[in-house]
C-alpha cells in the first residue's frame, strides 16, 4: 500500500505547499499517522530513497513544532 501511496502525497505535499493552501495542515496530519503505524514498511519504502526519507522526517519534525506552539497558544486563550 505505501509504494503506492506515498508518491502521491508527497506530490501532493509539494503542490499545497506551492499554493500555501490550508489542507496541507491535514496532509500532515496523516503523514504523521502513516510514518507512526507503518515505521517498517517506511523503510522498506525508502530503501531506494533515503534522501527523501529524511526530507519527511524533517518535514514531519517541523510540523510538530509548529504544532506545539500552536497548542501552546490555544491553552493560553
């Protein structure tokens, strides 16, 4: 399933992040879920690509940083 899906949403990924488009928060969202539930079938994926198994680490870190700040701010309200 992952081979096949996850092209797409990093194609996906790229083109929301080019139209600053507010679904990317949701794109994310279910990366995050994916790379949780299926760690091994990851790296089976990206055996052939570990430039972009890293880009998405990255990517997924950045998103829960930006989250947790944004979680932090909704609690002060």
């Amino acid at each position: 399933m992952l081979e096949q899906v996850l092209p797409l949403l990093v194609s996906l990924k790229l083109q929301l992040e080019k139209k600053k488009s507010i679904l990317l928060y949701d794109l994310m969202l279910y990366l995050k879920v994916i790379t949780v539930n299926f760690k091994q079938e990851m790296d089976t994926v990206f055996s052939e690509n570990p430039r972009l198994k890293r880009e998405i680490e990255y990517d997924l870190r950045r998103f829960d940083e930006k989250g947790n700040v944004k979680m932090g701010r909704e609690s002060e309200e």
